[in-house]
C-alpha cells in the first residue's frame, strides 16, 4: 500500500492557493501569540497589581471581545474583511508596543480593552474570508486548515513566551506585536485579495436581512452556548478536578493538551476531508454526541489512562464540530452579510467562555465532580440532539427553501 494513503493531509492539494497565504499569516500572528496568556503574571509581578486586579483586567479583555464581535463583523462587510484583517493585525500591534507602558490602573484598563477590540476584529473578518476562497465542498477542510495553524502556532507562542518572561516581561508584548506585524507583511505583500460582497449602505433597500433576524443562526447559537460552554471546562473545572480531585500531577494535565494537540495536527484536516460530504445534521450532531461522552466521561474517570482516554473522545468530538460549525454559519450567511454572520458565531463563544469556566467551576466546589460530569454531558447532549434538527441552510425554519442572492459587488 503506498505511503501517501497515510499521509494525513492528502488531499489539501485542492484547496485555492490563497488558503496557504491566509494559513502562513494565522500561522506567523498565532505563533507571536503570547502576552494574553501571561497577561495575569505580568500584570502582578511587574506591574504591582493584585491577583484579584489583574484577574479583572483578562474579565475586561474578554468583554471587549465579546461586546466588540457583532460590529466588527458588521465593518467587514462595509469595508471588506480583508482590510480588517490587515488593520487588526497593525493596530494590535501598536496596542502591543504601548502595553508596557502603561502603568496606572486606568492606562491598563484603556490599553487592554482597546487591545481586545483590535485583536478580535481579525476572527470574524478571517472566517469570512475563508468562506469566499474555498469552495463549497472545500470550507471544511479549509476551515480545518485554518484551526491547524492556530493550533501549531499556540504550540509555540505560549512555550516561547514561558522563556522570554524570566528574562524580560515587556519583551512579550514586543514579540507579540512583531509577530502581528508579519502577519500583515504577509497580507500585504502577496497582495492578498478576496471579492468584496458590500452591505447595503444606510439608507439603501438592503439585499439580505440582518444576522440577528435569521431564525436559523439564532436557534444554532442558543445551542452553541451550553456546548461550547462544555468545553471550555478544559480551562475552567477541568484541570481543578485532574489536580486537586483526583491527585495527578500539573505535568499530566499539560501531556493531557498534548494528546489533544497531537491528534488534531495529524488526523483534523484528514477527518474533515473525508467527512465534506456528510449533511450538516450529521456532523453538528455527531461532534457534539463526542463532547457530551467525552467530558461527561470524566464521572467515571479516577486514573490517569482514563482521564486521557476522555480526553481524546471529546477530542475527536472538537475536530468533527468545529469546523461544522464555521462551515454551518458560513453556508447560512449571504454573501454581503458574512462577517455580520461570523461576529455573532464569535460573540456566541465569547459569551460562552465567560461564562462556562466560572459555572463549571461553581458546579463543582458546591456539588462535587459527579454532578458537574453528569451537567455537562446533559447539557451537551440536549445541544447535540438540538444540532440534529438545525435546518438546512438552503431551508427557512418553515422548511420552505430559502432565497439565494447571487448578485455581487466588486470592492
């Protein structure tokens, strides 16, 4: 049998080449990625915050990027996402550089949630670029592409950082800044350039309806929530229970992200490749069934082997629904309200990380790790179950098919 039946990214060969300038500038922004991590002990060892301070100004970061996501995908589709992506990466960092600076708690507090505005602009202005390049039968892989460098990236940026924060702390958010520039370098010099589908301007008889009047993307993020906020207890209960409840070590809980690192670098793109063809039902429902088992797994988990073994189902369960979902939402969004589309998907999941680790967390100091385990599979599973009934894309949520625009605008 020949050995490129094995190879795990076969196939990728037909994806547009502007994918590969989009990967290398994730891959290039992700890898810089590393003041957000080491923000809290920054800020309280060089800084002179309190943890509890310090603790509010990463709650400050994420609700910029919650409460910015929506607008910023609205300025995509006025100005074109490709311009966002190239001010997000440029602005961010010069907000980079300025970090160290500031001193004060109000210039950390500007800083910081300006930072979050900029940073966030890139994810809805990405996905919808994503969206335009790669076609139909290609967006799942592509949309797996793009988590593959987002993933090789943060396996580096927070490793770098680890090192250059014993040395010098300002230094990160040089690098980090350094690292946004290149990004846009890359944008910038391929001349990298998508179609431009302009929303209607204000005042003009608009061609499609606002994202939050779609019945279908709202019934799609009101199971979003409770499943992502699932998943996020790998940051929120999650390691407090492998540590402290069941005595493993801090070295194991880090093996346990590079189990999932691991399996997502070599089997995703491979997966999603193979999966293009399945109806969105099948994937959206299935991923989500892999989460529910995965963590709701952990109850029953008391050894190292077998936290590991729930690790990698739940695993299997992010590399099916993730990009199911991008894809899901880039295929319901019309061409001239896609980074509308793509901002309220990104709000959704601000919303559920703000409030998925702190519940789970809750959960489990007041009631104990059984019922935490037992919660989130219920709640995983209600989503799954809501995911099998999403309606097509192509349907309205009567069921009747839904109007296709195929008009477009050139930028």
């Amino acid at each position: 049998m020949s050995l490129s039946r094995w190879n795990p990214w076969r196939g990728l060969g037909a994806l547009p080449p502007k994918i590969w300038i989009h990967f290398t500038a994730t891959l290039i922004n992700r890898m810089g990625t590393m003041a957000i991590p080491f923000l809290v002990l920054y800020l309280t060892k060089d800084v002179g915050f309190t943890a509890e301070r310090a603790g509010l100004m990463l709650s400050l970061y994420g609700m910029g990027s919650l409460l910015s996501s929506p607008f910023l995908g609205k300025l995509a589709d006025r100005i074109g996402p490709v311009r966002v992506m190239k001010g997000s990466l440029f602005v961010s960092a010069g907000f980079m550089f300025l970090y160290p600076f500031a001193r004060t708690t109000a210039q950390v507090v500007a800083v910081t949630f300006l930072l979050a505005v900029a940073t966030e602009a890139f994810r809805p202005a990405s996905l919808s670029v994503l969206t335009d390049i790669a076609p139909p039968e290609l967006r799942k892989a592509a949309f797996a592409v793009n988590r593959l460098a987002i993933n090789l990236g943060m396996s580096v940026g927070p490793a770098v950082g680890g090192y250059l924060a014993e040395v010098s702390f300002p230094s990160i958010f040089r690098v980090n800044g350094t690292a946004s520039l290149a990004a846009c370098a890359v944008l910038a010099f391929t001349g990298f350039q998508v179609a431009h589908h302009r929303a209607a301007a204000h005042g003009e008889a608009p061609r499609s309806q606002p994202a939050w009047r779609d019945l279908r993307l709202i019934a799609f993020l009101a199971a979003c929530v409770p499943l992502a906020s699932v998943f996020f207890q790998h940051e929120g209960a999650l390691p407090l229970d492998v540590v402290r409840n069941l005595g493993l070590s801090e070295s194991f809980f880090g093996w346990m992200f590079t189990i999932n690192t691991i399996m997502i670098v070599f089997l995703e793109v491979r997966l999603n490749l193979s999966s293009a063809h399945w109806p969105h039902r099948k994937s959206l429902a299935l991923g989500a069934l892999f989460i529910a088992c995965g963590f709701g797994a952990m109850a029953f988990a008391h050894t190292g082997p077998a936290v590991a073994a729930t690790v990698v189902v739940w695993t299997i369960g992010e590399m099916t629904l993730l990009p199911s979902m991008s894809n899901y939402v880039a295929e319901l969004s019309p061409a001239d309200r896609r980074g509308d589309y793509m901002g309220l998907y990104s709000m959704s999941w601000g919303i559920a990380f703000a409030l998925g680790p702190w519940l789970g967390t809750v959960v489990l100091e007041r009631y104990g790790r059984n019922v935490l385990w037992a919660s989130a599979f219920a709640a995983a599973a209600l989503a799954a179950l809501a995911m099998s009934r999403m309606p097509s894309p192509r349907e309205s949520v009567t069921g009747e098919p839904a109007p296709i625009d195929t008009e477009e605008v050139s930028a």
